[in-house]
C-alpha cells in the first residue's frame, strides 16, 4: 500500500483497468509474491533479471528498489546485470546496471 492507501497497481491504472488492477493485486502480488516456494528475495532476483533480459525499464526501476527492500544489495544487483549480459545480450545488462545505478543515486 502507498500512502493513500491505494496499492501501487490502483495509483497507476486507477479506473482506466479495474480488471488489471485486480488481477496485479490478487493474483500476481496476492498469490504468486506470496508463495512460499520461494523467498521474496529470490523473486527479486529472478523479476529484475527477466525484466532487465527483455528491457522493461519502467517495471525494472521499481522492481529494483523492491529487490533492495527484499535484501538485494546494490552489489548483488550489478552481479545480477553482468550475468544478464551474457545471457541476454550486452545493452540488456547495461540498461539493468545503468537503472540500478540511476535508483541508488535518487
């Protein structure tokens, strides 16, 4: 929840994609972030490399600052896009570490 007591999909899509927003909320952060199968911080890991892999930059700025909530240091997070690099190619890794470092000058 923010501070107006909205989750971040409502602020975002508001009235615009109830059905959106619904599912983001229930399902996605509702039941896939919340099994237990993985941690919170393996999620992390594996959401900012896949969204770094197919150069998602605006879900991967706020997915990197929740991988650093999650327990992902800084230097975890530029391992993270170097391995990225070569797996998903060398501008997909760059992009990752250049938003990396863009959220922890903010």
């Amino acid at each position: 929840m923010t501070d107006t007591g909205k989750t971040r999909a409502q602020e975002l899509l508001g009235d615009t994609a109830p059905e959106l927003v619904r599912l983001t909320d229930d399902v996605l952060f509702g039941q896939v972030w919340a099994d237990p199968a993985l941690s919170q911080r393996d999620r992390s890991l594996i959401t900012v490399s896949v969204l770094a892999a197919l150069g998602r930059t605006e879900q991967l700025r706020s997915h990197l600052r929740r991988a650093i909530d999650n327990g992902l240091s800084t230097d975890e997070l530029a391992t993270a896009m170097t391995h990225v690099a070569f797996y998903a190619g060398w501008p997909a890794g760059m992009t990752g570490a250049t938003e990396l470092k863009k959220i922890t000058q903010e």
